[in-house]
C-alpha cells in the first residue's frame, strides 16, 4: 500500500514549515497544527496591517462625527479646537467618562472612545504617534500581542479616568499610552546597550506626555497615566518576542478583542445613524 502523501504546511504558532498530518507541531509542540481554524486565526491575526486598520478606523470615527452634526462643527481659533465634532456627535458615537458611565450605564464606551477625536490636531497627533509606535510594539511583542496591550490599555486607562472624575472623555491616547508602557517594560526587562536605549526614549515620551498634561489644558493626564500602567503589566503578562513567541492563547484573546471592539463600534455606528435620521 503506498505511503499517504505529505503535505506541507506552516505551523500556524510557530511558523515552522512542517506536515499538514502532525498530531503536534515538532518545533512548538502545538495540538493539531493542521487544523483549518488555527490557520484561519493565524492568517487574520497575523495580518502586518493591523496598525493601518486601527488608523484608518480612527480616521473614518472622527469624519462620520463631523459629518453627524455638520451645523455644530467647532471653528475656535484655538487650533487645538479647530474643526472639533458636537459633544451630542461624540456622545452618541462612545465618548466615555463618569456622564456616559456613571449617568447612563455605557460601560461599552471604554472600548469605542479610543476611536473618538476632538479636532483635526488631536487626532493628526494620535496617529502620528500611532504610526511611530504601533509598528515596534508589533515587531517585538508579535500582532496578537499588540492587539491586546492597545485595547486593553484604552479600556483600563478610561476606566482610572472615570475612577478619577473625569466627566466627558475620548482619543486614542490611553490605548498609545499603553504602547508606550509596553515599550518601556520591553526595554528595561531586555536590557544591554539596545534594551536601555529603548527605555530612554520611551522614559522621554512618558516625561514629554507629563510636561504636555500639565501644561495644554483639557489633557486626561488619568487616562494617560492609566494606559502606561496597563500597557507595562500587559506586557509584563504576555511577553514579548524575545522572551516567549506569540502562541495560541495571544491570538485567541486577540481576536475575542477584535470581535468585542467591532461589534461596540458597530453599535456605535447604528446609534448614530439613528440619531442622525430619527
């Protein structure tokens, strides 16, 4: 009888080029790393686009809420107000802190207020600054891993806002906060010449973000300190790279997030739909 035919595949953990019928991954020691779903979850949460999707999500957040309420479209001299959304637009859309939670019980806003923005300046600096982080937080820590240190620290770091009074809140500050405790947890745990490089320059923003704070009003100095906290325990939980590759359970969580964070935002979005029209 002539011997089954190999076919190879990539381990969907490890990468590994191995055969499709292995019981268990030889490199990694994964179960059943043929199985179509662990490829199917390794091919979505692999994606290098990640960083561009949350980007251009924030980017599409921030035109519906101009556009939901064009007669209230903020035009202050103050540039940092400069084309802002109505509060009634952000409300509707996730914005978060104690009036949504505390008064009207929206504890889904501490995901979607991550997407909101109150002028062309903040946003244009958030995805600046995403653009700059989100690719090495990606690299050193694997994409499952910056899923969950980028919206868990949005979460955590509105939540310490709300704790703290923080009225009316949004921005993707909290979630950028995280990623930069993540790399500040990555370079003090790495360590050499390389690893206290990259503490330095994360340390550099952190005080930037603390002088910043105390000296524009209207900063949630809460969310930020919030987000770096979260996004160093984070990281401290899950690892990076060098430490421990990404496996099954970081892109099982992370795709659990991605569903959770797109069904808030899809709720969002037929709220405002249907304040805009009824």
């Amino acid at each position: 009888m002539p011997n089954k035919e190999k076919k190879p595949i990539i381990c969907p953990n490890c990468r590994k080029l191995i055969n499709h019928d292995e019981e268990r991954c030889p490199y990694c020691g994964i179960a059943g790393p043929g199985a179509s779903w662990k490829k199917y979850l390794a091919d979505s949460i692999g994606s290098r686009d990640v960083v561009s999707v949350v980007f251009y999500a924030n980017i599409a957040f921030y035109i519906l809420s101009i556009l939901l309420d064009p007669r209230k479209i903020g035009f202050s001299a103050n540039p940092f107000m400069f084309l802002s959304p109505s509060d009634n637009s952000l409300f509707v859309l996730g914005a978060t802190g104690t009036i949504p939670v505390g008064l009207f019980h929206r504890w889904w806003t501490l995901v979607s207020a991550s997407f909101l923005h109150g002028s062309i300046l903040h946003i244009f600096f958030n995805m600046a600054a995403l653009r700059q982080l989100g690719p090495f937080v990606m690299h050193e820590y694997g994409t499952g891993r910056f899923i969950i240190v980028y919206v868990l620290s949005g979460v955590l770091g509105f939540y310490v806002s709300v704790l703290a009074g923080i009225p009316f809140t949004i921005g993707a500050s909290a979630s950028l906060c995280g990623l930069i405790g993540a790399i500040l947890y990555y370079g003090k745990s790495r360590g050499g010449f390389y690893g206290q490089a990259v503490y330095k320059q994360a340390l550099g923003w952190v005080i930037g973000l603390v002088l910043f704070g105390l000296l524009v009003p209207g900063i949630n100095n809460w969310a930020h300190g919030g987000g770096i906290v979260a996004g160093a325990l984070t990281g401290f939980f899950v690892g990076y790279e060098e430490k421990r590759a990404e496996n099954q359970l970081h892109k099982v969580l992370a795709a659990g997030l991605i569903v959770m964070t797109c069904l808030i935002l899809l709720w969002a979005v037929l709220q405002a739909i249907y304040f805009r029209f009824y």
